[in-house]
C-alpha cells in the first residue's frame, strides 16, 4: 500500500538511501535537506532547516497541501558533536539540542494533527545506541539522543488512543559522514587543555569504531521493512552483536562495572 512519507536530513547517509528505497518500493517520499543539491528524481525535495520553525512548518504544509495526509514521519536529520563537556562552546550545545532534539519535536507536533484527523500513522524517531548510554566526549550527542528516548515513550503511550504508532531506531556504528561532519564541531582544545590528550585518543577510537561500521544501505532496507510492516516494534536496535550485547550489558550490570567497560574500551584509564 502506497504511503506518504515525510523523512528528513536526505543528503547523505541513512536518509539518502532510504529515501531512494523507499520511493523504489512505491511510496511518495517527501525529504528534507537544509541546502537543494542533488537528489534521487523518485523523491520529492523540500527545504527545511530544524532551527527554523518557519521552514518546518513550510515544509509540513507542503505535503499537507499537495498530498492531503501524512503516513509516515521518519525524523532522522541530525548533527554530531565531539568534545570535553567542559570546553564544548555553549553555542555548539545549544544547536546540537535544537538541531537533534527541539526541532524534532516541533516537527511531530506540527505532523501530530494530521495524524489524528486521518485516524493514524507512524512516527519514526532515530535514537543511538549513544542514546542508551553515556558516550565520553559525545556527551551533548547522548544527551540529545537521550532526550529523544523519553519524548518517544510518553508520546507513545499518549497518541495509542489515536492509532499513532512511535518507533524508536537506534543504530550502532555505520560508515556515513558523521566523522567528517564531527570535526566541523570538536571543542577547540590544545596546549594548556587538561582533556587535550585523553581527547585526541578517544576520538581516534570513536572514529576507528564508525570507519569499520555497517553501509548506511543495511540500515535503509531496515526502514523500509519498518514502514511497511502493520505491527512494528516500539525499538529497534540495528548494530553489531558486540553493541547489542553493550545494550543488554547496560541494563543488568551494576552502574560502576559498565562504565569500567566503557572507559576501558575508550582508552579511559
């Protein structure tokens, strides 16, 4: 069954292919992007920024106009932040929330209304696994992807009443642009910093971890299968069996003994 579908943050990575995926399947795909550039004919361009509530609701108008209906909305743009929380700029804290977390929700309760009327529809959230644990110097990422875990469950439990489904994905390490895009917002440390080193060896790591990460296609396909399933899951976490064991290992292991786990893997000592 065709489905309208309103994704954003298409320029590359997980929105991109499952952009085109799901376009290739039958449906009407609507995706955002902050700047027009290139893009799979199949799908429909719409310019939003997640810090502009005014391209937010131009771009939900948008679909409402031409299509009547929203199926399904995938909210998958983000950015990616690195750095001591201590000299992390404030300014790049604020749009890291506001980017990943404030504009998501400014979008759901423009796309909410619709759903109701309509008598239902699907909500897809992109979490991390960063959003189930801690990640050292990814702080204000976790914190953000944290957020967007206990919006999803409130959310959920209040919208059951109109046949609005909320979906959580929360992918481990894949090989997209986030290392690149990182650099553009690491803390500005250097000589006198007391994280510098530490810093410079935990990124290292993080990005060694994303180069050996899983083609963004693995995670689209996933979509795919997620938007057009009757019954989806409330989560789904899509990463290697080693991240997903970490996940379980969170939930059952004192606080103290996982994060010995994390620092060790990290190079913490």
């Amino acid at each position: 069954m065709k489905k309208i579908i309103l994704l954003t943050g298409i320029s590359s990575g997980f929105g991109k292919e499952t952009a085109s995926l799901l376009a290739q399947a039958g449906h009407s795909v609507y995706g955002t992007v902050r700047k027009a550039g290139d893009s799979d004919p199949q799908v429909k361009m719409l310019i939003m920024d997640l810090t502009d509530i005014k391209s937010i609701t131009e771009a939900v108008n948008t679909v409402l106009t031409k299509e009547g209906r929203i199926d399904v909305l995938i909210n998958n743009a983000g950015m990616h932040t690195g750095g001591p929380i201590e000299t992390l700029p404030f300014e790049t804290i604020a749009l890291q929330m506001h980017t990943n977390f404030l504009g998501l929700v400014q979008l759901t309760q423009l796309v909410l209304p619709a759903m109701r009327k309509q008598g239902g529809g699907t909500i897809i959230n992109f979490g991390s696994i960063g959003g189930l644990m801690g990640l050292p110097y990814q702080g204000i990422y976790s914190a953000g992807k944290f957020a967007i875990e206990g919006f999803s469950e409130a959310l959920r439990m209040e919208v059951k009443q109109f046949n609005i489904k909320v979906v959580v994905i929360n992918p481990g390490d894949f090989r997209t642009n986030n290392s690149a895009n990182r650099r553009g917002f690491l803390s500005p440390t250097g000589e006198g910093d007391p994280y510098q080193s530490q810093f410079t060896k935990t990124l290292g790591i993080i990005e060694n971890d994303e180069s050996k990460g899983w083609k963004p296609e693995v995670l689209a396909k996933k979509l795919v299968r997620i938007v057009e399933s009757k019954k989806p899951c409330q989560r789904y976490v899509i990463a290697s069996l080693e991240q997903k064991l970490a996940v379980v290992l969170k939930n059952i292991l004192p606080g103290s003994l996982f994060s010995k786990i994390l620092r060790d893997h990290y190079g913490i000592k």
